[in-house]
C-alpha cells in the first residue's frame, strides 16, 4: 500500500478535498453556462466574465455569484415555468379538446344519416353524450 492509503485520518482528509473540488466545478459551470444563456447580457460582458471565469477560476466564479447570484434564480424560474407551460400546451395538443354533447350528437346523427351506425346505436351515443 502507498503512504496515503495507511492512514484513515488522510483518506478522510484525501475524500473531503475530493467532495470540494466536485463541487467547485459544478459552480464554475454553472456560472458559465448561466452566463452564455442569459440574453440580456451583450457580447462584451459575456466575452468580459468568460475572461474572468477562465484566468481566475475559481475567484472568478464567487465574483460571479456575488454580482449575479440573484438572477442566476430568476432566469432559472423562468426557463422552469417556460418549459412547464410549453409541456402543458403539448399535453392539450395531444390530449385534444373534448367534444360537448351537441357535437357528439352531430356526429353521431352523421353515422346514422350514412348508414355507418343504426337507431339503436345512435340512441346509446345520445345518452352517453348526455350523460
């Protein structure tokens, strides 16, 4: 085994940094690519915090936190209930809308008028289309 595998105050101590550098990096895209998806931001701000988020890492991600933090959530709420009502307006679009009873009856009273359904079958579509 290898000096740093012997002791299990340094595997936990090798483990935590580990866990930190994970989550610095999951930051530090975060931050950029929040900063790409905001159109509000011009080209020079974006190419200026990319600069940033490039040389400086890391202080530069806690800047970006710092100054943008606040609408980092916002536009993340926003894109959320954008896809959410775009999901929904899928779902009625698929789903369709459901027919009232006069068009169910109208369609029914075709059926017949064409011979596709007989009197007895257009009368049980009327009553479920009154029920």
């Amino acid at each position: 085994m290898d000096a740093m595998t012997n002791d299990f105050g340094d595997v936990l101590l090798w483990s935590f940094w580990f866990f930190i550098w994970i989550a610095a990096l999951m930051v530090w895209f975060r931050c950029l690519f929040d900063m790409f998806g905001d159109h509000t931001l011009s080209g020079w701000a974006k190419a200026g915090w990319a600069v940033l988020l490039i040389f400086v890492p890391w202080v530069g991600a806690l800047i970006y936190l710092i100054a943008r933090g606040r609408s980092m959530t916002q536009r993340q709420m926003t894109r959320a209930e954008e896809l959410q009502a775009a999901q929904a307006d899928y779902i009625k679009q698929v789903a369709g809308a459901p027919a009232s009873a006069a068009d169910q009856i109208a369609s029914a009273k075709a059926l017949l008028d064409s011979g596709a359904i007989d009197q007895s079958e257009f009368d049980t579509l009327k009553a479920k289309a009154l029920a």
